[in-house]
C-alpha cells in the first residue's frame, strides 16, 4: 500500500501542479475540452493511463466541461500515486488542447 502524505508533503506537491486543488482527502481538477468529442477522447486516453498505472480517478463528465477527483482510497487519503497520475493527466489534457 502506497504511503499517506503528510500536510506539508501534500502541500508541496501542489505547487507542481498548479490546476489541481486539495478537497479534504482528494485531489481535483477541471477542464474544459475545445468539444464534447475531444473531452471524450481525452477521458478514454486517462482511463488507459489509469489502468497502467492501477489507480483510478473519480471523473464526471459535464458536456465539454471534465473534473477529475484523484485520491487513494485503500489508504485512506492522499498519497504520491494520486499526484503522479495528476501530472499525466495534466499531459494528456494539454494534448487534447484542454485548458
């Protein structure tokens, strides 16, 4: 099991991922997609990334408008996995020309 981060720890990861807002024991962010077709395609290419990586976002899907909620739950919290699948999805979400 991945290891629970601390405040500061938590903190600190945040400041290298700047779109991304702590909500209690997760982690989110929202885009918005150029269209309903490219918020699709970008939500199939973070759901491959996810499963790679066996760590799975909450994502809620609002026409062009995406959230998504990262936090691991077998922990109990906030832990390096959940900000290491956030930089990804930061990757991806500027290939699909989302801001």
């Amino acid at each position: 099991m991945a290891d629970l981060l601390d405040d500061a720890a938590v903190t600190g990861r945040l400041k290298e991922l700047p779109n991304w807002t702590r909500d209690g024991n997760e982690i989110r962010r929202r885009v918005k997609a150029p269209s309903f077709m490219a918020g699709i395609e970008l939500v199939g290419e973070v759901a491959r990334a996810a499963e790679e990586a066996d760590h799975h976002p909450d994502i809620d899907i609002r026409w062009r408008t995406l959230t998504f909620a990262l936090s691991t739950h077998s922990a109990g919290g906030l832990t390096g996995r959940d900000f290491d699948l956030a930089a990804r999805i930061d990757a991806i979400a500027e290939r699909h020309g989302a801001d």
